[in-house]
C-alpha cells in the first residue's frame, strides 16, 4: 500500500465538540493513488470529504496517520499541489487576471512578466473569461465567474497533483460539460493525478479511473473502490450506452442511498481500514468453464452482452 505514488496511511480526524465531546470524522482511513490516476471520491455531506483533501493538500494536520506523495510525508503546502476549494477561496484584493498570474510567477520564476500574463489569459480564456472580465475583483463576479478563476488558477500551474473540492458545483450544465473536457484534455495530455471530490454521479463515471466511495459520520470510511470499466476516450451522450454504465451507477446509487448509512457510525478496531475493491465488468469473457470440453456433459455458459 505504501507503493502508491499518493499514499494515504491510517489517517485519523478528531474534533473538538461544543459540548466538550470529541467528534471522530474517520479513524484509521488507508487508500492510495497511482501516478496519473483520476479518482473521485463520493459521499454525503459532512462524512470528511473536504477535510481529507485539505489534509491531502498540506493545509491541515490530521490528528493521527501520514499523507505521502513520492514517498515523501506532505508536510505545507507545496506548488506540486493545486487545489480548488469548495469555496473558490480567491485573493479579494487582486484581480481576476492576477489571481491567476500569482501562482504561475511563482511556479515559473524564470519567465518574463508578459510571458506568465500570456499564460494566464489563457487558462482564464479556457474557463471562458476573457476580456474586461480578467480586470475585475473576485467581489464583482458572479459565483460561477470566481469558481472558474480557481480552476484557471490551479490548472495554470501545472501542479503534480490536482486536489479539486466540487470544483464545478456553482456552473451552470452548459458551462460544466465544457470544463470537464477541458479537465479531461489537461488530464490527458500530462502525468497529472486528479484527486477530486463531486455529489454528481454521472459526472464522477464520466471522468474517473476510480471513485471512493465513503460511508457517513462519524467513524467514517473509505469502504469501497469502484474501478469504471469505461474505455477512455469518453463522451457524455454515448457512455451511457456501454454495457457498464448502469450496473456500475446502480451500484453508487444503491451504496449512497443505503449501504453509505448502514455501515456509519461504526467504530473499528482495524488498524488499518483499506477499501474494498469493486470491480464490475459485463464487457469481460466469461470465465473458462473445465467442464466445457466435456462432451458427455453439455453446459449452460453464460453470456455477458
Ligand atoms: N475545523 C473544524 N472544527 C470542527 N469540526 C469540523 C472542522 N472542520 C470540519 N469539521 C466537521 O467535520 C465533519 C466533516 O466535514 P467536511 O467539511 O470534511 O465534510 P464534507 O464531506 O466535505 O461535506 P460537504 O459535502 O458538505 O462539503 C463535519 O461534521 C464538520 O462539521
Ligand atoms: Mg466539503
């Protein structure tokens, strides 16, 4: 487990609570990431989502366990890790245009002044801010315009690893479907790994290699790993034509609405709680029966179309 290149080990949250209580968000939570991986990871409100992210991104110190990225413990936070926070969390006295330009100056501190403008217009313009647009202050954009400036911000400098928290819940379905590509194409063309919180289905089957799937709080936990069996590349309109789609979304409807809330709540003694693996696959030969060359027993197989 520790061979993943994003190595989540025993990972343990507590809170203080008002009534002088503790609250254990998740205790002992283990998973971990491949090297260009894009995994998604769904669950309800409140089961610790944000709060692993925030632990993933060297942001917040959980109270027990390790985080590692190449071997290394994540300790601060780091330009190999870009997030996109659940509320944008843009800086309010800079521009649109600076926003953005900020972090790449940083990134690429060789590159002239015009050179890290160029880029940034240009990621701003993939997000569809162009224009006058780039001049204002987060305080005059709407809540779509500001949560597309965090994705230009983070996808503009190039980060080893993307942490996006609901990076798309404020867009409109039009807008939604074109940065999704555009996170698919980024994706697509670099070593990135794509670590990304959604509580949209289709969404989390259309873009991921995996989706994690967590139980309610308290004691929360990662308890299943969904593998999407999807051949990439895909499109929105014809995924949910393959084989796969419904029996593997049936599966996350069926663990978000019962499964998420019979298994919370409990405490383990586990020391270490890794996720079950999930693997649906109607596309896959049947097994080899022994008994198929049997003349003198002739079998029923299976046939998974
Ligand atoms: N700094 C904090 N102090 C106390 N409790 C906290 C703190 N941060 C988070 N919590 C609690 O931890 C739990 C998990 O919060 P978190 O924000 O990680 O949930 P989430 O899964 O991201 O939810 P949502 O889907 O609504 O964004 C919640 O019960 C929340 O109240
Ligand atoms: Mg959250």
């Amino acid at each position: 487990m520790s061979k993943s290149y994003l190595s989540i080990e025993r990972l343990t949250q507590k809170f203080p609570e008002g009534n002088g209580g503790t609250l254990t968000v998740f205790e002992n939570a283990s998973f971990g990431i491949e090297k260009g991986e894009f995994v998604c990871i769904l669950g309800h409100s409140g089961c610790g989502k944000s709060t692993i992210m925030n632990i993933l991104a060297g942001l917040a110190e959980p109270t027990s366990g390790v985080v590692k990225m190449d071997g290394y413990a994540v300790s601060g936070p780091s330009l190999d890790r870009g997030v996109v926070f659940q509320n944008y969390s843009l800086l309010p006295w800079l521009s649109t245009l600076k926003n953005v330009t900020f972090g790449v100056k940083a990134r690429y501190p060789d590159w002239s002044k015009a050179k890290v403008e160029e880029h940034a217009r240009e990621y701003l313009a993939m997000v569809g801010l162009e224009g006058d647009v780039v001049h204002r202050k987060p305080s005059q954009l709407s809540g779509g315009m500001r949560q597309r400036v965090s994705i230009a911000r983070a996808f503009a400098n190039h980060p080893k690893l993307l942490l996006l928290d609901e990076p798309f819940g404020a867009l409109d379905a039009l807008t939604r479907g074109t940065i999704q590509d555009e996170l698919l194409k980024i994706w697509g063309g670099t070593e990135q790994t794509v670590f990304m919180i959604t509580h949209d289905i289709d969404e989390a089957i259309l873009l991921a290699d995996r989706i994690l799937l967590m139980t309610n709080g308290p004691f929360a936990r990662v308890a299943e790993s969904v593998e999407i069996t999807i051949p990439r590349p895909r499109n929105r309109t014809e995924i949910i034509e393959h084989a796969n789609y419904y029996p593997i979304r049936n599966h996350l409807v069926q663990f978000l609405g019962h499964r998420s809330k019979e298994l919370a709540g409990q405490q383990s003694d586990a020391a270490d709680l890794t996720p079950d693996t999930v693997r649906i696959d109607l596309t896959a030969p049947a097994p080899e029966d022994p008994k198929a060359n049997d003349e003198d027993e002739p079998v029923l197989r299976a046939v998974n179309e």
